[in-house]
C-alpha cells in the first residue's frame, strides 16, 4: 500500500503546498480532501511562484489525477479563475476532477461570513470572510447544494429556491443585499457549462487506485490547531485537518492510509484571532515574520510568530499518529543566538506537558522552554545532514526525542530542491 497523508501540525502555513509538490511526481493520484479557498499553499518552482487556494497543491508537478474530494467546499467561481490563470501559465490541467459529493460555496454563503464577522464585533473569529463555514452549517443541517446538483439543473434550481428564501430571510436580519433567484439560477446554469466535464465519482476511483497499490497523496489544508473538534476553538476552520479528516474527507477507510507525514515549521506562526501561548509579539517576532516571509499567500495579512511549540507537537503527533515530521523553515533560525523549544504550559499554576483541551485568550499561560544555543551559518545550500551545524542538529535531536517521532526531512528553504533528507519518504 502506497498512501501518504500530508497534514499541518500547528496553525498552517508550514509549507504542506511545498512538501506535497515534492512527493507529487510519484503520486498516482492525489486528493484534496477538506478546506475551502481560505487556503493558500505556495509552491516556488524555479523562482517561480505559485499560490493555490482550491486546486491541489501537487497539481504543479504532477502528471497523476488530482481529485478535489468529498470534504472540500467548492467556490465555482474562484475554481475557474484558479483554473484560467495556471493554464496562461502553461500548466495542462486536463488531470483535474471534482467529486460530485463537495458541497458549494454559493455567494449567500459570502455575503453571511461577512455579516456575521461584523456582527461579532470584539468576538470576531478572524474568518477569510469567503463561506467556508456558512457552506459547511448548510451541509451539516442537510441544506447544502453539492457539486453533483450542477450536472441535473432542475434539482439544482429547487435546492436553490428554497436556500434563497432562507439566505435571504437571514440577510434581511443583518440588514444586508438580498438575492433574485432568477439571475442566480442563471449565473450558475452558465458555470456548470464550464465545469460539468470534470465531476465525477471519485471515491470508487479512488478506493479502487488503493486497493490497486497504486500511488496516493492526500493533502489537508490549514491544521490540528484549526481543527473544528481538536484546535483552539472557537477560533478554528469548519472542517477537520486532521489524518481521520483524510479518511472521512477523501472517502477511504483508516486502515487505507500508510503514512502520516506531519508538517511542522521550526518555529510558530498563526494567522488571525485566537490563543498563542509562544507567541513573540516584541523583536524576535518581527525577526522571524520578516526573515520567514510571513504573511498570508491569500490575504496578505501579517502572521504572528513565536518560538516552536512541542506541547502542540506532541498533541499533532497523537491526534494525527504521525508516522513522520517533515521540519520547514529551518533556516529562518539562521543567526540567532539562543533558540527556543516550547514543552509545557503553567496555567493557574498547574504544569501541563498535554495541550490543555480548553485553551482562553483570557487565562494567562506561563511557557516553559527549553532553550538551545543558536547557529550562525548559513543552511539555505546545505544537502546532507553531516554538513549541518552541531548546535542545529542538537535541535532537529531534540524535536524528534521529545516527540518520540522521527524527522524524515527538513526544508532549507522554499524551492522544491532545498530540502535534507534523513529518511527516505
């Protein structure tokens, strides 16, 4: 069996879109299996950069099917933009399928993430703002319209008839734009003409590839700490990042999945609302946000950063069952004097070394570290692992023996070929 599942172990952004390019050329097929366009995966290839919000990550250097499953909200629109601007790109993506069971982020879907973001006011989540979580409350309260409804428009015209009237009671709340069923029931009969030749039923594909011991990867989007049950809630995505959302997201039992590649960033950044316990708000988080380039390949907006955290590690390594961490963005570390490796939380004055399951803004939190002295060369061209400095190796030692899971690969940067392998992926 040949199954690979590529997922976050912080709160996203820790390079997956690189990792998953890189092991895309052997991958037979390869399956999105949650998450919306509030994704962004940057993959640099030769200098060149490409930011993907919907579209799997390996689609760039793959020649295999790549799937947008089950799990994944689709925005239509923003599909076939993502789509247009790849192919003036030159990229061939006549290997791009859509499940007819993703659900579809309608513009009602936008207009209520807006609405009710400005209504929280201070309470604000610090959602994208693009649907996501309105598409995923349809789904769940069996109100959605699935990408499957495009391919038979007079179902699709009665799901929408009803979801206007709702949307548009709920709109009025808000004291929002409504809309006309009419101009919306024709907008879509004309982009399902666009997209109705790529879904199809990918599941039995894809299961039937599986047992066939053929090659699959499949990819998260965000991570735990924005998992919907497992991350910082309330403050989380809509849909489950995690190695189970794999099997629930994409279609395929547990027992289908190999490997569990965690994704883990060497130090720490989060996007938007939402507790941060390592979080460096000073200096030092200006040094990795500018040295790391943190800002979102979406929004723009700036991340916050802070030293690496193993109380979060060691939850991602268990939740997950990881089978192996792949280390990104070691050389943002380049040049510090004293590094730091978070391993327990003081709360109230109780030491935890577990992720506490009910994390507050309001609680303050002591950070336990463990610091390391730093290193001053530069790692960015570095190949093999004897070649990296002691004091570096003495960190990348110490993640993989308090996590008791091996580090099969660091990345030195972001081009694909920027990466040490210590064991084989």
């Amino acid at each position: 069996m040949n199954t690979y599942v590529v997922v976050g172990t912080q709160w996203g952004d820790e390079g997956k879109g690189k990792i998953i390019d890189v092991l895309a050329p052997k991958a037979d097929y390869i399956v999105r299996f949650q998450g919306g366009n509030n994704a962004g995966h940057t993959v640099v290839v030769n200098d060149e950069k490409f930011i993907l919000q919907l579209l799997p990550s390996g689609i760039i250097n793959s020649k295999g099917k790549c799937i947008i499953g089950p799990g994944v909200v689709v925005d239509i629109e923003v599909l076939l933009k993502e789509i247009n601007e790849l192919e003036k790109r030159g990229k061939n993506l006549d290997n791009l399928f859509i499940d007819e069971r993703a659900h579809l982020i309608m513009p009602y879907h936008i207009e209520i993430d807006k609405a009710r973001e400005e209504a929280r006011g201070e309470n604000k989540i610090g959602t994208t703002q693009r649907g996501i979580g309105p598409c995923y409350i349809d789904k769940i309260a069996r109100n959605g319209i699935r990408t499957g409804d495009l391919l038979e428009m007079d179902r699709f015209k009665d799901k929408l008839e009803w979801n206007i009237k709702d949307k548009n009671d709920m709109l009025q709340r808000y004291g929002k734009e409504t809309f006309e069923l009419e101009a919306l029931y024709e907008k879509y009969v004309d982009l399902a003409q666009k997209i109705k030749h790529r879904i199809i039923d990918a599941v039995s594909e894809v299961n039937e590839a599986v047992d066939n011991n053929k090659t699959v990867l499949f990819e998260g989007a965000q991570a735990l700490m924005l998992d919907i049950d497992y991350g910082t809630y309330p403050y989380v995505t809509s849909s489950s990042p995690t190695a189970g959302g794999a099997a629930v997201g994409a279609g395929v039992s547990p027992r289908k999945i190999e490997r569990v590649l965690g994704v883990m960033k060497a130090y720490t950044t989060r996007v938007g609302e939402g507790p941060f316990p390592t979080e460096e708000d000073n200096e030092t988080g200006e040094i990795l946000r500018k040295t790391g380039g943190e800002y979102g390949s979406n929004t723009g907006r700036p991340r916050r950063c802070g030293w690496l955290d193993l109380v979060i590690g060691k939850y991602g390594v268990m939740i997950n069952g990881l089978t192996d961490i792949v280390l990104t963005k070691l050389d943002v570390l380049d040049g510090f004097d004293k590094v730091k490796i978070a391993v327990a939380y003081e709360i109230d004055g109780k030491r935890y070394v577990n992720y506490p399951p009910n994390l507050r803004k309001s609680k303050e939190i002591k950070v336990i570290y463990e610091e390391f002295d730093g290193w001053k060369e530069d790692i960015s061209k570095i190949k093999n692992y004897d070649e990296l400095p002691e004091n570096c190796k003495k960190y990348i030692k110490f993640i993989e023996e308090f996590l008791g899971c091996p580090v099969s690969m660091v990345s030195v940067g972001p081009e694909r070929t920027q990466n040490i392998y210590l064991k084989d992926l």
